[in-house]
C-alpha cells in the first residue's frame, strides 16, 4: 500500500507541482551548452597543439 501511495504522490508531483521548462527555453540551454562545450573543445585542442610543438621542439634538441 505504501509503494501505491508513493507512486500517486510522485505522479501528483511531476504532474502538477514541477514547473517544466519551455521547448523555447530548453532548446537555448541546450545552444549554450553546445557553444561552451565546443569552446571548451578548441581551447584544449590549440593548448594541446602547443605543447606537442614545443615538445617537438625540446626532444629535437637533445
């Protein structure tokens, strides 16, 4: 009786007192996340290129 009253109550919840988000609103979080993580991305690709370079160049002297 208790997981019956619990499931009730949860769908209560999710149905009438959870204030869900707009499609409008998701997608431009889901844009912003998309733009920061491809930022992300290259910010770690160049640093990531500069040193294979500048190790490239400190093993090429020795």
């Amino acid at each position: 009786m208790k997981l019956v009253n619990y499931l009730g109550e949860s769908k209560d919840e999710l149905v009438n007192k959870v204030s869900w988000p707009t499609l409008s609103e998701v997608t431009s979080s889901a844009v912003v996340v998309l733009v920061a993580s491809l930022f992300v991305a290259a910010v770690v690709w160049i640093m990531d290129s500069c040193f294979d370079n500048l190790m490239g160049l400190i093993y090429k002297n020795l």
